[in-house]
C-alpha cells in the first residue's frame, strides 16, 4: 500500500469509497454475527461473541471518525492520517480474520 495518500482529489475520493466498502463489509458480518444461526453455546463461546461484537462496535466508531477526517482535509492527507487509514486497513483485516475463526470454532462445537 505505497502513498497511499497523494494529494489529489481522486486519491481522496478513492480512499473513502475503499473504506466504505469496508464499512460495509464490516456491517454484513455484524448482521451475520447476529444472527440466531450463529448464538454461542458455551460461556467461551460468549465471551468470543461479546468481544468479536465490541471490536464491530469500535471498528464502526473509528471507520467514521477517519472518514470525517479524510472529507475535512484540504490539501491532500497528512502523514498522521495516513497511519491512521494504515492502522484501519490493518483492522479491517483483523476483524474478518477474527470473524471468519469465530464462525469456524462454531462449527466445531457443535
């Protein structure tokens, strides 16, 4: 992900459509977690759920925060929003990871 943050409107623009597109992903895999085909069946199971669903809840909050950022800057992004869009990026791909584990140690406790 080399400059990521060039100072042109279309980079922008570029950016917050990729981290909608997150967001919306995000938002899929929330509604899937709460769904009843996936309730936790044992106090292990919960504490994954209630920690998997606080990460949702945290990646939502931050995802909208830098996208409000991202809308304010003038004249290209800065380096410090840069690592912030970094550290999103690398978020977003954590919680489908942890996503994608939970469903899997789910099938397995059945």
């Amino acid at each position: 992900m080399a400059h990521i943050a060039e100072n042109s409107i279309h980079t922008k623009q570029e950016l917050l459509v990729r981290m909608e597109r997150n967001n919306a992903t995000i938002q899929r895999l929330f509604n899937k977690l709460g769904s009843y085909t996936n309730e936790p069946k044992c106090p292990s199971d919960f504490e994954k759920f209630n920690a998997l669903k606080n990460s949702f809840k945290i990646f939502t909050k931050h995802q909208k925060e830098i996208a409000d950022l991202i809308k304010k800057q003038k004249d290209g992004i800065s380096a410090v929003l840069e690592f912030e869009i970094r550290e999103q990026m690398g978020r977003f791909r954590k919680l489908e990871s942890d996503f994608a584990a939970y469903l899997l140690n789910m099938g397995k406790s059945f």
